[in-house]
C-alpha cells in the first residue's frame, strides 16, 4: 500500500481581495495588508478564511513498496491549476493512504476550494462508495475513515483542545520541527520572491509529519520496533544521499543515530 504524506503553503488570494474589495488595479501587497485587516477587525486574527488561500507549493512524502521519495510538486513556475493537477492525478493513479498534519481542517479544504475554482478533475479522490463499493468505508473525505489520517485530529484524540501543532509534536519526538521559516513568514518570502524557500519549508514539513506518522505506526502495532528503526534509517539515508541544501539542513538538525 502506498503512502502520502502531503503539505500546502499558501498566500492570499489577491485577485479573489480585488474583487471582493472593488480595489482595482491596486498592487498585490495593498490588497494583502487590506484583506489581513479586515480579518483581523472581523476575527481579531491575520489568519484568512479558508477561500482566500492560494496554493503556492505542495511537498510530498511518497512510501512506496519498493522506494521512499520527497519532493516538491510541480516546478517552482508551475501555476496553481498545474499544482493541483499534478496532485490530485497522482492520488486517482495511486490511490495511496493521504497522511497529513491538520489536513482535514486546512489543507484539503482549501484544495477543494481551489478545485472548484480551476476546474480540477479528482474522480477517486470524491469516491464515497457509489462508483466502488470498496470506498464506502474507507475514503478520503470521512473523518473517521482511515484512507486520509489527520494526524494532529487522530491523536488529539478528536477534541480540539487537546491538539498540539506539528513544530511542538517535532520537537517533543526529537525531530528537527521547523526549518528555515514559519508559517507566518511565508507570505513576506513569497513577495521577495523566495519560492525555493518557500518549498523546502514546505518539505521539511512533511518530513516532520511522515517521522511522526511512522511513530504512529509503532505504537499501534503496524511496524515491530525493528522495522521502526529501519524505516527513520531509510529516511536518513535519502536525506544524506539528497543534493538539495534544505535536505541536509533537515539531516543536521536530527540528532541521533
């Protein structure tokens, strides 16, 4: 069985705020700092509502039977439409458990979003079991099912209070947590044009989900601690033998054997 450990990073979807606002032919970090402030007034938060994301990278975590592979979907002058294409073919021709942080709260709702919009084709993805009985218990979009496992939802134990963020869980497990940006701090790297950064942060991300996703699978019984042990080593090695510096940037800041 296949398994995907995804992430998204967005921005503000500034020709959503164009319209939404009637600002016309104002520049792109105007229509931000103006949508930022309008939530904040609404909600007492820069966090935006889920529509008024847009999708700038998707990193990817990919467990096969015969490999383990991390990537950043699409190129860096691939449009959001291409990202999400890339994205969700890859999910109709794999069909592989979906594992995230917050995803169910976050990232795929936004996909969905942004679907709607660009007119993404995602027949697997939407199966409920109409089409393929096998579906009906187990598919992507019901919150118990396990072919998508929200990690930070699962663990939490389905409570809101009880959630922790995936850098305080890194960081609690040993794993490096955060590198190179924050969250908050993607928007500005995005307007100095810093979109390579932007996705290796995005990667590291899914790094430090997929680590906690295997520790998962330890504790309830699906890897013996022996297979554990070879699964993170497999993790190392494709960072040491990776060229990329965000790889290795991962690698140094993983103690342990």
């Amino acid at each position: 069985m296949n398994t995907l450990v995804f992430d998204i990073e967005t921005v503000p979807d500034t020709a959503y705020g164009r319209r939404l606002y009637g600002l016309g032919e104002a520049s792109d970090r105007a229509v931000a700092e103006l949508m930022f402030s309008q939530r904040r007034a609404e909600a007492g938060t820069d966090f935006l509502p889920l529509e008024q994301h847009r999708v700038i990278a998707i990193a990817a975590v990919m467990r096969s039977r015969e490999s383990l592979r991390v990537w950043s979907v699409g190129e860096e002058s691939s449009a959001e439409k291409e990202l999400l294409e890339r994205f969700f073919d890859g999910l109709d021709k794999y069909q592989p458990t979906l594992v995230s942080w917050n995803g169910a709260g976050f990232d795929l709702p936004v996909l969905h979003y942004r679907t709607l919009l660009h007119g993404v084709t995602a027949a697997r993805y939407w199966e409920t079991g109409e089409n393929d009985t096998s579906f009906r218990y187990s598919n992507y979009l019901s919150r118990f099912h396990w072919r998508h496992m929200d990690l930070m939802d699962i663990l939490s134990g389905f409570q809101g209070r009880g959630r922790a963020s995936l850098g305080d869980m890194a960081s609690l497990l040993g794993f490096p947590g955060k590198i190179g940006l924050q969250g908050s701090e993607v928007w500005e790297a995005y307007q100095r044009g810093e979109l390579a950064r932007i996705r290796g942060y995005c990667e590291s991300d899914v790094l430090n989900t997929y680590l906690v996703f295997l520790r998962f699978e330890l504790v309830r019984g699906n890897l013996t601690p022996a297979e554990h042990i070879a699964e993170v080593q497999r993790v190392r090695q494709v960072l040491g033998e990776s060229t990329a510096s965000h790889h290795r940037e991962f690698l140094a800041a993983w103690p342990g054997p």
